[in-house]
C-alpha cells in the first residue's frame, strides 16, 4: 500500500498499533497510579473500570512489567 509516497505493508500497520497500545497503557498507568482520585471519578461502571484494569494488567504481564501489575491488582481489589 503506497501512503504519502511511502510503501506502508500490514506489518507496519500493526507494528504502529501495538506502539500506539503500548503508549495508550504507559499514559492510563499513570493517570491511575498518580492521581488517588482517578478511577473513582473516571465515567463508567464499576465492570467498565475492572475491564481497563484487567487490559492494563494483561498488557503489563507480557511486557514482564510485575510491578505495575501489583499494584493494579491492589487497585481491583478496592
């Protein structure tokens, strides 16, 4: 596929996406982690929250990032 003069494969293509979801879950880690408030003001419900939860979670186990993890499953327990 050519874009912008530039020869793009679906390689590419879902190399950009997994940075853009690996960016997506680094910036709402933070948002989580730093802001005590952010969950409880965050629209949605209860499930919606446990849901990014558990994406962020899943993420972080397969970069090997155990820390973070911890501290979000402290986080779904409350």
């Amino acid at each position: 596929m050519n874009i912008n003069g530039q020869d793009i494969t679906a390689a590419d293509i879902v190399t950009q996406l997994d940075m853009l979801h690996t960016g997506w879950c680094r910036l709402m880690y933070k948002c989580i982690s730093t802001d005590e408030q952010f969950l409880k003001d965050m629209g949605g419900t209860i499930y919606e929250k446990r849901q990014l939860l558990d994406e962020l979670i899943e993420h972080f186990i397969t970069t090997e990032e155990y820390e973070k993890c911890a501290e979000l499953v402290k986080l779904k327990g409350c």
